[in-house]
C-alpha cells in the first residue's frame, strides 16, 4: 500500500507535505478550476431570444407594416404584447437564475489543504491535482481524493465512513481505508485522514456523470408544439399572401404609396397577417406558465426554466432515485420485525442493544442504536462502560464491557455480523437454524441485520468461563418519507408510470418498492448492459425497449446508466423526469426543488 501511494504522488508530481502556492497556480492554469464550467448568456441577447420564434416573427412582420401605413394603435399593441412576453419570461427564469446562484454560492464547500507547508482553508473550487487535503467528519469532499495513511497509524487501521448516497445510492456509509478512493460530492460520516486529490471539476466522477446531460440538447416541449403552430401560421399566412398580392396587383393593378391609407395592399396583409396568426395566445402561455412556476415556488421550487411547467403536467414515466428521495437516508430499525430471543422483550433487546454502541465516533450504526432507545436520555445514570472495542473488518463485531453501578453487576455486549455472534452463542446447536432462517428473510427483503450477545463478568470475548448468550436481531433499513406512498399513488391514478432507478442493492429496492406501492419487478443494472450487448435478455422480453418499458426500476446503476435509461424511454415515449440524489445536480427538465418527486435537485 506504501508503494502504491508513494507511486501516485511521483504520478501527479506531489509531495505528503503538499504542494506549493506557485504550483497551485501553475496546475490551476493547466487543469483549470476545480467546478463545473458555467455558461452565461448575454442578459440582451437573452431577452431577443424571446423574440425569436415562428409567432413572434409573424408579429415582427405585422408591426413593420403598422408603421409603414402609419397606424400607430395597430404597431403599440403589437409591439406591447411581444415585449410583454418577452419580459414575462425574461423576468421569471431571471429570477429563477439568481436564486440557484446564490443558493449554490451559499451551499459552496470550503477545504483544508496544505500550501507552502502551512494548512489553509480555501474554497474547494481553488484545488488541484496533487494538493494534500485533511478531510473530517462532516465535510463534503471537494474533488475526487485517494485517502492516505496516517503517520502514527496504529496496527488496526479504523476507516473512515463516507457517504456517497447521492452519487451511487447506497444507503449505508462506505468505509474506506488507507489507498482507497473517495469522490467529489460524497459526505464524511466519520473519522478524519489526510488524502491526496487526483481528479477536479469535469474530470472527477460527478463531473463527467454531469457532461452526459450537459451533452444533451433537449428542445422544449412547448417549444416544438408553438414552433409547429408558428410554421403552420405561416404557411397559411404566406398563401394568402401570394394570392393578396396576385389579386391587388395582377387582376387590378392597384398601385401603393407609403402613408396612412395610401395603400390598401399594405393594409390587407396587415390584416391577413395579424388575422392570421393567434397573437394572444404567446401572452396567455407565459401567464399560465408563470402563475405555474408562482405555485411550485410556494411548495419549495426554484423553476429554472417556465417550459419545464408544462413538461411536467405532460410527463409519462417518473423514473425516481430511491436513496433520499423515495427514502429519507436515514438510517432506521424496524422494530416490528425486530427478533428478541434469549428470553428477552423487544424493549430489552434495544436496551442491550443502545448500551452496547459507541456515539462518541459518530458511527452511524451506533447513533441509530442510541437513538432507536425511548429514554436515551437517562440510558448512562445506572451503567457504566468500562471498555470497549471497535469494529474492525477481520473480526466484524465490538465489543462493550458494561457496569450496572446498582448491582455492582458486570456484562459484556458483543454487537456485530449476525453469523459472527450467533457462532459464539452456547446453544449455537440448538438455536442456529431458526435463527439463519430469519437472516435470510431479512436479506429477501433487503435489511441488513445486526446480531447481538450477552455474557456475564468482565474479559475478552473468549475470557475463560465465558457463555455468551444471543438476544437477538435488529433489521436495519432506509425508510420511506412518510408523504412518498401518497405522492406513488397520485402519480399512478393520473396514469403517470413510476420507475426506480438506484445505485443500492436489488434486494433492498425491491423492499422499498413494496413498502410504497410500486411494482417490484427491479432488475439488475447489469441485464441491461448484456442485453445492450446482445448477451441476451430477460425471459419475456423481445428487446432492449421492452426491457426498460415493462420493468419497474433498476437497481445497482451510477449516474451514466440513469442517462441510458432515460434516453431509451425518451425515444420511446417522449417526455420522462427523472429525480437525482442529494447533490448530483443532473436536472435535465429545469425544475429545481428541495423534497419533490419531480425533476428535482434535492438540497437537504
């Protein structure tokens, strides 16, 4: 491991003690910033965009003659209403637009890094490859990093837990140890560790997931039905202009002077023109939009573009994330299907089992244990722990030494992989089929499940006189937001179809989708991939289209097979949302919001 790190730094040309203020800036110029690349638009050019379309052009025309035959009420109403829809739009996505940059100006991660052998805090977006981070409980990680080891690091390595829910699904923490990596946008749950980064902006994980759908070039619904509305106008308004013209002209030979009423000519096709084309209707379209756009706004949304109001009302497929968005991501135990044994009460079992987590490292297991218990509050005023041993990864389960200060009584509690304590229970014999059985119904229906054990007076696990008895198990679960189910249903009575799409386990979206109502035909990412490849397909299926229409979801998927899954219902059906994690930020359809199944960024 040694190696391999001393090798990364000769690759990006670093050092453990950092790299240099001059570097820095060198690297800045050649990587460029560490943050998406922006683009901005002229506020001018902005506003004429707004001014060309088929139907603004027609009116264009219309208010041109106006001015020729000198009617000035004709060419000020014409003029007022294409610049009242101009402003309508320009103002609200305007709005819209300041509001995402300050919320993301506000939401921007600061970081430690060492520069000139001194550590600084900077703004993430000042970082570059080869700069040494100390990353901590709490931060969120500004680039893609690769954890170092520390100095004085002790023979049994304690890993850090990462959060990266938003960026790949997982509802639990990953942990990860000395030469693993950890990606931009991912959350530290616990511990602390230098690391060196190797990847910013567009060339970390989450930016190139972001270049797939900046790479798009998605029109507007509305865009493309007004377009086609506007084509059609002027067709029809050019035919009957042809004839106007070979009328006046051809068969009467009329002649035509500027000036009010010089030339009826003009003021036929004036007519023809306005008469022509639905010169409201733009107007009538904004307001809806913006009174739409006004009403989302109530409810938490920042509505990036107004044409995304009505994608939403057209919408046919809902393909949702599931980690924080169906779910809370939140760590919980369902106690309904909780397994107290050893002659102990579900009460007892969350008792044994607070006592035995350790909240002062803020792992997320044991705040979930401690918080689970009813009167956490006054859980210590009679115990007294008098050592503990942490996790590690060879012998997955800790251990407490507890004193009932009443009693004077000492008890270990031996927490951990179900198999593990089970095995040290002294009527292992007796009680292990029952009790594998029940670990694997809560696998069928994706929990993940913690053992735990009691045995009597102080010692290791294996003390001598030692007889450890099991309690119990406890299922683990992300669960659903309690207005989710509410929110499925509505969706499918309007006919909308909704398919999960989630980086966590099969087993686990499958639970989940039961648990709201959902179809839990959830495949693998993995059958879509090899049927894409022509490795075959699912049982039923005659191709890749009816793969994706007929299956409720997809499990196991990063950021580019959302994408993929996406773009294959698109073709297919037209107008399909999609929801993202925590902070992805890959809104495709212009709506931003806080706790929404629509096209959402989710900021939590």
């Amino acid at each position: 491991m040694l190696r391999q790190i001393t090798s990364l730094h000769l690759c990006l040309q670093s050092s453990p003690a950092g790299l240099t203020e001059n570097e820095a800036i060198k690297r800045i110029e050649e990587f460029g910033p560490n943050k998406l690349p922006e683009t901005s638009v002229n506020p001018l050019l902005r506003f004429l965009g707004y001014l060309w379309n088929p139907l603004s052009w027609a009116m264009e025309v219309a208010a041109i003659l106006a001015i020729i035959l000198l009617d000035y009420a004709d060419f000020a109403l014409i003029v007022g209403l294409l610049l009242l829809n101009a402003t309508i739009s320009f103002v609200e996505e305007s709005n819209a637009d300041k509001a995402i940059k300050a919320l993301a100006g506000a939401l921007a991660p600061k970081c430690k890094v060492f520069r000139d052998r001194k550590l600084k805090t900077m703004d993430a977006e000042h970082i570059v490859p080869g700069d040494i981070l100390v990353v901590r409980l709490g931060d969120i990680v500004p680039a893609d990093i690769k954890i170092l080891g520390d100095e004085d690091e002790e023979e049994e390595e304690h890993p850090m837990q990462i959060d990266q829910a938003a960026l790949t699904g997982e509802s639990l923490p990953a942990k990860k140890f000395t030469g693993d990596v950890a990606f931009s946008g991912s959350t530290v749950k616990q511990g602390e560790r230098h690391a060196v980064v190797y990847a910013t902006g567009v060339n970390t994980f989450f930016g190139r997931a972001a270049a797939l759908i900046g790479a798009t070039n998605n029109v507007a619904n509305i865009q493309k039905v007004m377009t086609k509305i506007g084509a059609i106008c002027l067709v029809t308004i050019g035919i009957w202009v042809v004839i106007e013209l070979g009328v006046q002209f051809g068969a009467y030979r009329h002649s035509c002077y500027t000036g009010e009423e010089e030339c009826p000519t003009l003021t036929n096709l004036l007519v023809i023109i306005v008469g022509g084309i639905p010169i409201a209707m733009p107007t009538v379209l904004s307001v809806t939009l913006a009174l739409g756009a006004y009403q989302l706004a109530k409810h938490g949304a920042i509505v990036a573009r107004m044409s995304a109001v009505e994608e939403m009302a057209g919408m046919d497929i809902l393909c949702s994330d599931k980690t924080g968005t169906l779910t809370l991501n939140k760590l919980s135990i369902d106690l309904a299907a909780s397994h107290p044994m050893g002659g102990v009460d579900v009460h007892t079992l969350v008792k044994y089992a607070a006592l035995s987590a350790d909240i002062s490292a803020e792992e997320a297991i044991d705040l979930v244990l401690h918080n689970t218990y009813p009167d956490k509050d006054n859980l210590w005023r009679g115990y007294k722990r008098l050592k503990f041993v942490p996790f590690n990864p060879v012998d997955k389960y800790t251990m407490a030494v507890i004193q009932d200060e009443q009693t004077g009584q000492v008890f270990r509690l031996l927490k951990g992989a179900p198999q593990v304590v089970l095995k040290r229970a002294h009527n292992f014999a007796e009680i292990h089929e029952p009790v594998e059985k029940k670990i694997i119904d809560y696998a069928n229906r994706g929990y993940r499940a913690l053992g735990f054990g009691m045995a009597e007076g102080p010692g290791s696990t294996d003390a001598p006189g030692t007889r450890w008895e099991f309690l119990g198990l406890l299922p683990l679960f992300d669960p659903p937001r309690h207005d989710t189910a509410v929110t499925i249903e509505r969706c499918l009575e309007m006919g909308i179809s909704v398919k999960m799409v989630t980086g966590d386990q099969q087993l686990i979206g499958i639970e989940t989708a039961r648990q709201l109502g959902m179809g839990t035909q959830i495949h693998k990412i993995e059958v879509l991939l090899k049927a894409k490849q022509g490795s075959g397909l699912v049982e039923g299926h005659s191709n890749v289209d009816e793969l994706v229409e007929h299956a409720d979801g997809f499990a196991e998927v990063f950021p580019e097979h959302k994408f993929e899954i996406v773009k294959i219902l698109q073709v297919k059906f037209g107008i399909i949302q999609h929801t993202y994690g925590p902070s992805t930020h890959l809104v495709q359809h212009g709506v931003y919001l806080c706790r929404s199944l629509l096209d959402t960024w989710t900021s939590t």
